[in-house]
C-alpha cells in the first residue's frame, strides 16, 4: 500500500470540530421548537456566516428592512401567508419571494406530493424514461393558451430564458432579439442580454451580441426597430417580454400592446417569447398573463411559482412547429436537475391546487379588493405615493422618491408586514403574497400601510 506524502492531512481535531457542528446544525433543524439561547446561537451563526463565508454585501443590504441595524429577519419556519423567524415574530408575507408562494407556504398538498415521491425516489437515472415529467408537460400542453405543446424543464426562471433564447435561435438560424428597457429576464449571460438594467449588465460586457432594447409599450419603436433589423438583413429571430414587468416597478402594458406585439412578430416571421416567471400560475388573475391580453406566445418560459414554494422548478413551453428543432438532437440542451421526479410532483401538485381551490380567480378578487383598499389608504397623502397598480396579486406601490419607498418597507417590516422594493425601479414596492392570503391579513397590511404613511408624514 502506498502512500501520497505530498497529500494534505487535516488534523483529527478539526475534523471532530466539523462533525460536531454539523451535528449541532442537524439537531436544530430536527427540532420542532427552539429555545431562546437556540436563537441567541442560530443568529450569531448566521450573521457571522454571511459576513465571512457567505456575502457580508448581504448584511448591509437587510439594514434597509430591519431597525436600528440589527439582523432581526432571521427566518426558521413558514406557513400560509406568513413565515416566523427564529425570535418567534411572525410577518404576513407579501413580498413571497418576489412571487414563489402562489399556494402558499408550504402547501400541505404540494409537501404531501412531494414527500411522497421522495419515500420511492429522489433523483432520476438521467438515462430511462421518468413517468413525471411526461405527464406534467401533458398537463402543461393542457392548460397553457393556444397551441403550446412540448416542455422542458428547468430549475429556475433564468435557465428558462436561456433555454427559450437557444429554442429561438435554433428554430430560424437568426440572431437578433428584441427586449425592452426596464426589463428583466434574469441574471446568466443569455438572460441579462435582454435585461435592462446597466447595473447588472456593465461588469460583464460584452454580453451575448444581438439584443436590441426598445422602450416597453412603444409599438411604433418595436415597428422601426423590426423594420431596421430587416433593411439591414439582420432579421428578428424573436421578441421577449414580461406581459406586466415584474423588477421593472409593476408596469403594465398599454391597451393591445401586446396584440400588437403579436402582430408585429407574424409580419416578420419572429417568435414571440412570453416569460411568465413572475407573472404566470395565477399571479395576475389568469393562470397566465397572456390570458388577460388574449394573446399565445411561441414560446412561454415559468418559473418561482411554479414549484410550488416548495420545489425549485421551472419550465419552457412552445409550439411544436418551434420545439421540434430539438427532436433530431434531445441532447442539443440538457440540464442534470430541471425536471427531477420532487420538482415535477410538486409542480403538478400545485397546479391542481390552483385549479382545484380557483386561486386564479381568487387572486383577481381578493387583488381588486387590495388595490382598493391601499388606494384609500393612500388619500391625503399625494405627496408621498405617486401611483398605486397592479393585476391580481401583483401589485406597485410607487413613491416620489427612493427614499421614501425604503422609509415604507422599513416601517412595515417593523410592524410585522415584509414588502420590497424592485431590482430595477426602487421607487416601487412590491405586494406579491399568497393566494391564499386571508381577508383578514389583507385588511392588517391596508392598516399597516395607513399607519406607516401617517407616521411618516407627520
């Protein structure tokens, strides 16, 4: 038996110190409660983690949520509308990871599915055919609008996008893609092409060539930009936007925009890619936003909600005429995880959900009743709210300045409400709960949102 001198050997001591703090770090999880000296360690830990391990950019960017500097939010349970950190506070969550908790947290028919899926199998073999993902894209063929037909999964909104931009591209052998200004379509290379915000975009320039940025709702721009792309034989191979801009400050899109869009990509023999991440799963009142504008894509790309809160899990749809460029080829674009037998039982659990408890449709009610209600709240105070929209549960509140939209969070996180500001447009705080968020709890945030306006201005 031989053996590598030149081999680094860790001394016992810290091996043993390693398995005993991971040891300690499964004992808290397995515990249903914890005591205070528990939290007392679990914050320490994670703060010092962050700041040395993790990201310390991170601590600084929860100041503009938590009071007086100190770490308050650190989260250790969830359920409904809310979650509970580890003090034992509980927030009514209406920031929903920037709208992942459609259903709810932790759904207890999207935890059953998937607990059930894991006591026969976690992961598949990646070579034999896996029953799930067939019959989730059978369902999906079923229930996205018009004539989407064939799947493939992902594991998150960005890798959707890409997979959607690489589709595209193999469909027509054309380069060029039109995106819009405050839009965002992710963070990987694909996807940040056609995102907006320079912020993200110039330490990484050059970015994938081809993209052209058109302000959204500008149909005459999109016109002269398709016109150009063809004079200068540099033809469009696709269109993608957020039917209502999420990051972008909850925009909504002028009257037939969309239709128009639509039209527009008919004319020049263009896709139409509709990325749904944040607007799909019955955010906005529909299953899908394209829904409320009557309007099928070529290609549809899901994401956050879609599993279920519980699940990383993601998808892109299109049209067989668009798809079958990957039949001579499956292997053409793959991904380990996307499409794993937890993450397609939790998808088609929520789904059902969705369906079955009418969540679309109740998203629509209880985010009329929402608007209105932060709509008076806001009278008398002009001076601070600029504009109050949205669909469904998808709602902007837009303020006169930054700073005054971070006052706001940080008054309502104190009060047991988490809302957040965009990515994009910081101006505007975002309202994406549950679903399945209670009249009640809606009436608290109205409330907090009245007393925090009040307090501000006085």
């Amino acid at each position: 038996m031989s053996i590598d001198l030149n081999k680094e050997v860790v001394p016992t001591t810290e091996k043993t110190d390693v398995t005993d703090y991971i040891h300690k770090v499964l004992s808290l999880i397995e515990k249903e409660q914890v005591t205070e000296e528990d939290a007392k360690w679990i914050t320490q830990q994670t703060v010092e983690g962050f700041r040395e391990h993790v990201n310390p950019g991170f601590l600084d960017y929860r100041k503009t949520v938590t009071k007086d500097t100190q770490f308050a939010a650190v989260e250790w349970s969830d359920g409904g509308s809310c979650f509970t950190d580890v003090n034992g506070k509980q927030y009514i969550d209406c920031l929903g990871g920037f709208g992942i908790y459609n259903v709810g947290h932790r759904n207890p028919k999207v935890v059953k599915a998937v607990t059930d899926q894991l006591n026969r199998q976690a992961l598949h073999s990646q070579d034999l055919l896996d029953p799930l993902r067939a019959m989730l894209a059978k369902i999906l063929a079923d229930i996205t609008p018009g004539d989407l037909k064939y799947s493939f999964f992902t594991n998150s909104g960005t890798e959707s996008v890409e997979a959607a931009l690489k589709l595209a591209k193999m469909y027509s052998e054309r380069t060029t893609f039109i995106s819009t200004t405050r839009a965002f379509h992710g963070k990987s290379l694909g996807s940040l092409s056609g995102t907006a915000k320079g912020m993200f975009r110039k330490p990484f320039l050059p970015l994938i060539p081809g993209f052209r940025h058109v302000p959204f709702g500008d149909i005459d721009m999109m016109r002269k930009t398709f016109e150009t792309c063809s004079l200068v034989g540099e033809d469009v191979a696709a269109v993608i936007l957020e039917p209502i801009q999420g990051e972008g400050g909850i925009i909504l899109p002028p009257d037939n925009y969309l239709k128009e869009v639509r039209a527009l990509c008919n004319e020049y023999g263009a896709l139409l890619i509709l990325d749904e991440v944040q607007t799909g799963m019955g955010r906005t009142g529909k299953m899908f936003a394209s829904e409320l504008y009557d309007v099928v894509p070529d290609i549809i790309c899901l994401a956050k909600a879609f599993g279920g809160g519980v699940m990383p899990a993601g998808a892109v749809v299109a049209k067989e005429e668009v798809f079958k460029s990957w039949f001579e080829n499956p292997f053409m674009h793959t991904t380990t995880f996307g499409g794993n037998p937890l993450a397609c039982a939790a998808a088609i659990a929520t789904i059902g959900v969705l369906i079955e408890e009418k969540l679309p449709e109740r998203a629509a009610q209880v985010g009329e009743y929402f608007l209105n209600g932060l709509r008076e709240a806001a009278v008398g105070h002009e001076d601070t709210v600029l504009d109050i929209r949205g669909k469904g549960l998808m709602i902007g509140i837009e303020f006169h300045q930054d700073e005054i939209g971070y006052e706001v969070s940080k008054g309502m996180f104190d009060r047991g409400v988490l809302v957040a500001g965009t990515l994009i447009n910081s101006k505007t705080i975002r309202v994406e709960p549950s679903l399945t968020i209670s009249y009640e709890e809606v009436d608290t945030v109205i409330k907090t949102f009245k007393e925090v306006l009040a307090q501000l201005d006085k």
